[in-house]
C-alpha cells in the first residue's frame, strides 16, 4: 500500500508568522574567523555597543517584539514510556446504555506499568489497569475519558467505547475505537442538515489550551464558515460542535479538523432522522490521511445501501479508481468502478448493489492523493419481517495493521460480532487471532489464510466479555474491522463496526511546553 502523501497540502492555509519571530537559523553570523583589524579590546567594546544597542531597540518598540517560541515537535514525536487514547464522552438520553472498555495486551516481555483513564476537568481516576493481559469496563461514563499508557503498558493497549440506544435521538448502536491525538483530523461524509446531522467532539488531553481551526469541503469546494472557524479548547477539557450551527449546505461534506496551537483528539458523531422519526446513529472516527492508495476495511455483509464517500483535499482534480476486496479476490463494484472528485471536494457513490452483500474492503487509488470513508446500513425489517428503526454503521480509511491489532467489546451481551479481515499484496498470508477474556485467560485462538487481495470474515463469540488481539506478520498489508449487530427482539436494526489498531502506533505523549503568550 502506497502512503505517498506527496503533493498533497493540508487543506488549513499556512498561518502567517508572528511579527517578531525570527525565522529559524537566522541571525547575524560571528565576525571571530573574519579578518577585519579589530584587537581583543576592539572586539569587547563591538560587543557591548551591542547589547546597548539591542536594550534601545527593545525600550523603542515595546511589545512588538515578541519572544521567538520554538515550534512544537510532530504529534508522531516518541516519549517513550507514555502513550494515550481519548475515549468521547457518551450521548446523552436516558434511553441509552453507554460503556467504555480499555484492555492491556500482553506483550513479548512483559514489563510493569499502569493503564489510567481520567476524566476531563478532573485529576480524579475513573479506573486504572495494572496488569497486562487483562482489561476493565466502564459502564455509564458521564464525560470524556482521557486513557493513558504507562511504561510497560504504554505500547500494549488500546480502549472503545459502546453506545446500546433503544430510542430516541441515539436509537441504534454507537461504537468506535477511542481516538488518538494529533495536529489534523478529516472526517469524510458528515452531514450539516437535520436529515443528516453530525456533531465533533473535541478534546485537548495536554495542560496547555490548544487551537482548533475548522475547515469544510463540499461538492463545489470549500464552504466557508460566517464568523471564522477558530475553536479554543482548554486543557484537558472537551467541546461539542454542532456543524449545523457553523454552516447552512447540501451535499456531501468533509471537515478537516486543525490544531494550530497544541494538539487535539477529536471524533464525530452521526444522526439521520426523517421528519422527527430517528433513522440511526453512529460514531464517525476520522479517516487515515488521504493517499494514493487507501483501504476502507470491515465493510458488513448482508442486505441495505452502501454509500461512499471521497474526499480530495488538494488543488488538483482526482480521479479516483474504486475497487472491492471480497472473498473472492479483488474487483470492481458494478456501476461503481470510478468518481472524478474537484479539487478540495468532496464526492458520494452508491456502492450497495455492486458489492453483493458480501462482506469487504474498499481500495480507492487516484493519482492525486485522497481518502474516504463508507456508510453501511442495516435492514429495516428483522428476520420475522416486521419492521424496525433502521440504523447505519460507519466505516473509516485506516492503516494497516503493524504486528499486533486490539480491539475491546467481545462477547457483549445482545451482540453478534462479525471479525473482517483483509489483505493487500500479491501473496496469501497467516495471520493469528486470538480472543481473550478481561481476565486475562485466552478463550479462543484461530489461524487464518487470507488470499491475495481478498477478505475473509469469521463470526467472534465468549461467554464472558472480551477483547480481541489480530497477529500479522510485520508490513504484511493487513486491516480488520469488527462489525456488531443488535440479535433477538430488539425494535431496532442496530450496527456499528470498530477499525482494529496497532497500539503501538498510539499517540506518544509530549511534554507540556510553556508558552508565556498563550494567554494574551
């Protein structure tokens, strides 16, 4: 898989450097190995002048020259030793059952550590892991939880959070794998209508605020937003955006979420409604960063639509090649097998036909780099035939998996689990999947052949809750997705599908920097 992201800028414009900082390796070059006549004393005397000269600038201008602030380091920046994930406070509604389940794998070496989740705006723990292998659920969190890594669990772990709604706003099921922080955030297919409505959840898991800039993309380009995009978000707090309160547009829709100043972990969160009548509602993770080559993995089986969604965030028109991995070995979904996408636009395909119910990856090439994500929706009538609220499930461009892939949530009760794995590259490979109980004794564990360029799925069960852990060879092109589905009498069609992620990719914590002009 390419991840060529070459030629392709983020669709934040540059921000213009503050007056007074100097440019980085700029500065007067020493005059020492240069022949010039000047004696020691000459040299003393040219460096104090200097000084008296530097004080008298500074006296002239006052505040106008600001001190020079470092820039500060990539996201992707290891402090070994530390790690964390931000888990999005649950909908409200008291027709929902929220959870949170975070699990720390075992590793090669097991080594000490701690796995802690706190809440935003509080320095009280709401649960702590202190063993590896094991896991621990979180039932009914009532705000954003910040889950940290620490020494020999900083590379080992990973958490989700479930929704179960009956009714109401929240009808359906609301699962994701809890996110990582960052500088850039795109998710692709949201919507700013009733009909089609999406809310980000933004958190900042450092001391110091940060600065979110919102950017829109839509059929005809971008969308500008009345006002200006900025968002602050304190330290360590969360904030919910409604994009229906920032722009009034149709259409396929893309918001790249930016930190300007520190770093964010963001997720949004989907609702469909016809008239005051729920039509489901899903969490929508942010895609993988857009490239010439991506992979939307855990595509569900069975009958209801399939619409995908493309977004082109660079300056240059894309043509992007759509194509299906499925159990068969690749191939090009029926009426579905391109979309030109405009520069900095987002695009829609229906693909639910030319998949034929079969469960699958998608792989979008373009010359110019891209990324998407699909919406799968369920049956509105259960296997009786009687008629349900439908619901929908969201599934995401992701990376491939490194090694080891853990995913929280098996053997929940009331749900069936659908494991999708798929495989790009020319050779088959094996992989090893292993589930495991919270205890952390292992309850099943399955070799699996995937064909080149082909999906395979297998049904996941325990009698106990669980978690999952996906064994691949290193850069073997692998991706899994979990599906869940609502079983017995429910009133609603409930879906939701988890990406499965490597830990060990998680976000690597940086050390809070003080910047004395963050609060002037």
């Amino acid at each position: 898989m390419s991840n060529d992201n070459e030629g392709w800028r983020p669709v934040a414009e540059p921000r213009t450097p503050q007056r007074g900082t100097r440019a980085r390796g700029a500065g007067p070059r020493g005059a020492g190995s240069q022949g010039g006549g000047l004696s020691e004393a000459g040299m003393r005397g040219a460096g104090v002048l200097a000084v008296v000269a530097g004080i008298a600038v500074l006296l002239g201008v006052g505040t106008l020259l600001r001190p020079a602030v470092a820039d500060s380091p990539p996201a992707q920046d290891p402090v070994i030793g530390r790690t964390n994930v931000v888990c999005p406070a649950p909908p409200g509604g008291g027709e929902a059952r929220s959870m949170v389940q975070a699990v720390a794998n075992h590793q090669a070496e097991d080594r000490p550590g701690q796995l802690t989740a706190t809440p935003v705006g509080s320095d009280k723990d709401a649960f702590q892991v202190t063993e590896a292998g094991k896991g621990i659920i979180r039932s009914a969190p009532k705000s954003t939880l910040i889950v940290t890594g620490e020494r020999g669990l900083a590379t080992a772990s990973n958490a989700a959070t479930l929704t179960n709604g009956s009714g109401g706003a929240n009808a359906g099921l609301l699962g994701a794998t809890c996110s990582k922080p960052g500088n850039s955030h795109l998710f692709v297919g949201i919507g700013a209508r009733a009909a089609w409505r999406t809310e980000l959840v933004i958190t900042n898991p450092d001391d110091t605020p940060a600065q979110v800039d919102l950017r829109f993309l839509g059929a005809e380009g971008q969308v500008p937003v009345p006002g200006g995009p900025g968002i602050e978000v304190a330290g360590r707090q969360s904030r919910v955006v409604g994009v229906d309160s920032l722009i009034d547009v149709d259409g396929p829709l893309t918001v790249e979420v930016v930190a300007s100043r520190g770093r964010v972990a963001a997720m949004a969160r989907d609702y469909r409604t016809k008239g005051d009548d729920p039509r489901g509602a899903d969490w929508h993770p942010a895609s993988a960063a857009p490239g010439t080559e991506v992979i939307i993995p855990g595509v569900p089986d069975g009958a209801g639509a399939r619409q995908l969604a493309v977004v082109n965030p660079g300056r240059t028109a894309a043509t992007v090649q759509i194509a299906a991995l499925g159990q068969q070995g690749e191939f090009v979904p029926a009426g579905g097998d391109q979309v030109d996408v405009p520069p900095e636009s987002t695009a829609l395909v229906d693909l639910g036909p030319g998949l034929v119910e079969q469960a699958a990856a998608i792989k979008l090439t373009s010359e110019q780099p891209v990324t998407g994500s699909l919406r799968s929706d369920a049956p509105s009538e259960d296997a009786g035939g009687d008629k349900v609220v439908p619901d929908f499930a969201v599934q995401a461009a992701a990376a491939p998996l490194r090694q080891v892939g853990v995913l929280p949530f098996i053997g929940e009760s009331g749900l069936e689990s659908q494991l999708v794995l798929s495989h790009v590259g020319a050779d088959p490979v094996e992989v090893t999947v292993e589930v495991i109980s919270l205890a952390g004794v292992e309850v099943r564990s399955e070799k699996i052949s995937i064909a080149a360029s082909s999906t395979v799925s297998r049904s996941i069960s325990s009698p106990l809750p669980a978690y999952l852990v996906v064994r691949t060879p290193d850069n073997a092109g692998v991706y899994a997705g979990l599906v869940q589905r609502a079983t017995g009498n429910s009133d609603v069609a409930g879906i939701t599908s988890f990406a499965v992620s490597s830990p060990d990719v998680a976000d690597r914590i940086r050390p809070a920097s003080y910047d004395p002009w963050s609060a002037r």
